[in-house]
C-alpha cells in the first residue's frame, strides 16, 4: 500500500511540475509573442524590398532550382548563363 501512494505522489508531483512549467507567467502564452528561429529573427526588410520590385517572370524565376557543376566544360557552363539570363532562374 505504501508503494502505491509513493507512485501516486510521485506522479501528482510530476504532473504539477509540468503544469506549472507550461503555464509559467513569462511564457509566450501569456505575452503573445511569438518564438521564432535565430535565422527568422534576422532583419528581412531588405529581402522585401528587392522582392517587391521583382517582375512575375522573374519571381516565377526564383522558384526553380538548377543543377550547375563547376566541373563540367565551358558547354553546360553556357547553358546555365542562357537559363539565368531567359528564365531568371535563382
């Protein structure tokens, strides 16, 4: 029987903790702040304001991603240069 109410106190004694933990008075919930990652936090005005200016091509443009090899010879070099300059690839 002492068994039984040492592991019922152990565990009301862990469900306060965690209680107490996830409702603490300096926690996002109450301040309505949000927690971002260090890399969000950064400043992102200047990304905005050259995006803004963007066309629709060249923002269409951004979304893909090409395969370019440093290795390779002077051929695939200048096609990469003709998907850069026509389709605004980044």
């Amino acid at each position: 029987m002492i068994k039984y109410f040492s592991k019922l106190l152990l565990i009301t004694f862990l469900l306060f903790l965690f209680v107490s933990f996830s409702f603490a008075p300096n926690s996002s919930i109450f301040n309505n702040e949000t927690l971002l990652p260090p890399f969000q936090e950064m400043a992102t005005e200047w990304v905005d304001s050259v995006f803004s200016k963007l066309s629709l091509d060249e923002k269409i443009g951004q979304l893909f991603l090409v395969a370019a090899y440093s290795n390779l010879d002077e051929k695939h070099e200048k096609k990469i240069e003709e998907l850069i300059n026509n389709y605004h690839i980044g």
